[in-house]
C-alpha cells in the first residue's frame, strides 16, 4: 500500500492551506510490458557506476519472459509516483538451496531500494524451501562501486564471497582470425547437434567453477534466449582424437563492446592453445564486424588460469562485481 508522511495540526493552531500530501513509493510486479522502463532503469544505473549505458532492452526481456521467473512472485518494481525507482527480480537456477537476486535502485534512492530487500529475501527462502532444502543461499551480484548501500546491505546479514573482474579490450586492423593449427578446426553452432556439443563442452568445462548450476540443453537454451542467439557468433574448436574440446559463446547486441559469455575448455584439452585460439578468432571477427572493443568476465580466483591467459592477450580491467550471499533457513 502506498506509504504517507505528514501530519495534522490541532483546530486550535491556525496554519496557513497545507498541500495535498504526496504519496510515498509504491511496489508491484513487473509485466513484459515494464522491459523499457526497467531497460531505463538499467541504464541510469550504469551511468552511475561505469560512465556509460550497458544495458539492454532484449537482456531485459529474455529475463522478463524467462520459464523459471514467475512475475507475480519473483518481480518487483518500486515507483514514486509515475517514476521507477527500483527493480528487483529472483531467480532459481539450482533447484536446490541457491537462489539468485538482481537488485537495481537509483542514484540517491538507494533508502527506498532496500526495502524490496524484505520481501526479495522471503521469497528466496520460499522458494529454497520449495526445493526441499534446509537453508536458503541467496546471492546477488553488484558492482564494487554500486548505488545500493553496501553498509546496509551488511547489516542485514549479506557478506561478499567473490569477485569478478570485466575486462576488456581495444580491437584494430591488427587483429585478424587466426589459422588454426593442425589437428584443429573452428566451426560455429549452425546445426542442433552443433548446439547440443556446445552445451554438452560448456557444462563439463565449467564444473568446477565458483557458482556453476549445471542446466540441462532445455535449460540452457531458456538461460541465452535461443530464440534470439546469433548462432554463428559460438564457435567449437574440434581436436582429432578427443572431438570438440573448447567452445567459446559470444555477442555482439552490447553498445559498448562486443562480449565474449563464455569460454570453455575440457580438463583433458588444456595446454594446447585452444583457449588462445578461440580468443584471437573472436578479435578477429569482431573487428571485421566493425566493433573497436571486446570484453569478458573472469573469477578473480579462477583455478584455470584464465585471467593469466587473458592478460598474455592484451584484456585489461574495466571494472569488477562483487558476489554478495546471505544464508537464512527455511525451516525444512
């Protein structure tokens, strides 16, 4: 309901005509016709805290119209008066105890923002629960330098567990794709069974990592908006004798940059320059396609050596995100 301030005075004060008083923030789900404002939203955030607008409507969207996302529940926009000033959404990729929150709130709003916290947090619990596990672990990802208020966000229990670094890239005529070496090729997803390889090397190749669900295809398909994919910017690199063994997943709908999703390779294929290579092909390709700049998200402490193979590479920091994780039982 919406929230009211003021006061009356007694008959017996005389004061001058007072007016009308304003209504305070009001919340309510979000409907795939929202995409634009959260989309907004979004956008002014991102002039806070990078100095540039990232976001993108068809991200929004996908996220929007996501299977696992039922709006009545796991949505919440907070306005005052016709102006958005925060968005909340959750999200449950493991079927199990973790859980995942977006939370986005205007510069100077971050007061009124947390109090979506409150009910983001039961419906985690709630939906943990759901799953049959005994505590919820919620987590939420937010840049180092965020517009919520991080001392808050600590006194209510949320600590941060990782961080992420963005890194990037500037791209020039220099860079064209490479030639693979013998026993290699490169070829993008254009078949489902291309898509299905892709899927199956991404999974296995990330099962180690700091946070990974494992999806099923179907899952997986939802997580990236298939509908949408521009297939041919994911590539799988094919070694004789173990078949494909690295996939790398890109896209080009970023206004700032092109932006390399993921990049994996499996256990028994590392060391042989495989990561390297798909790297220089997506230089390469981006920098045909026009694009001056590429960048990618990396686990500050990733076992894989990763951030060492994107230095040798030339990606630098653009900015890095802090994970945030609050763990509350669920009663089960």
């Amino acid at each position: 309901m919406p929230l009211r301030s003021g006061s009356q005075a007694p008959d017996s004060v005389r004061m001058s005509p007072q007016p009308p008083l304003t209504p305070g923030p009001t919340v309510r789900p979000a409907t795939l016709d929202d995409a634009a404002a959260i989309c907004a939203l979004m956008g002014e955030v991102d002039m806070a805290e990078l100095g540039r607008v990232d976001a993108q409507l068809d991200e929004v969207q996908a996220d929007l119209k996501h299977s696992e996302v039922d709006l009545e529940r796991d949505t919440w926009l907070m306005f005052g008066g016709d102006r958005l000033i925060a968005y909340g959404l959750l999200w449950d990729e493991s079927g199990g105890e973790r859980i995942d929150m977006d939370h986005y709130v205007l510069p100077g709003r971050s007061v009124d923002g947390l109090r979506l916290f409150d009910p983001m947090e039961a419906r985690a619990v709630e939906r943990a629960a759901a799953n049959g596990a005994s505590r919820a672990v919620i987590h939420l990802s937010l840049n180092t330098t965020p517009t919520t208020d991080l001392d808050a966000l600590r006194g209510r229990g949320w600590r941060p567990v990782r961080r992420y670094n963005c890194l990037h890239r500037p791209l020039s005529a220099a860079d064209r794709p490479p030639v693979p070496p013998a026993g290699v090729t490169l070829r993008p997803c254009a078949t489902e069974a291309d898509r299905r390889s892709a899927h199956a090397v991404l999974q296995e190749s990330f099962t180690d990592h700091f946070d990974f669900q494992r999806r099923t295809y179907e899952q997986w398909l939802d997580d990236i908006d298939a509908e949408n994919a521009d297939w041919s910017l994911i590539w799988i690199a094919r070694v004789d004798g173990l078949g494909d063994a690295a996939v790398m997943r890109t896209r080009n709908n970023r206004v700032s940059m092109g932006w390399i999703s993921n990049l994996g390779v499996l256990r028994e294929a590392r060391g042989r320059g495989l990561g390297s290579l798909l790297l220089r092909h997506a230089f390469g390709h981006y920098t045909a396609l026009g694009r001056d700049r590429v960048g990618l998200g990396v686990d500050t402490d990733n076992s894989s050596g990763a951030l060492a193979l994107y230095a040798r590479h030339g990606l630098s920091l653009d900015f890095a995100v802090d994970t945030w994780e609050l763990v509350r039982p669920t009663g089960k």
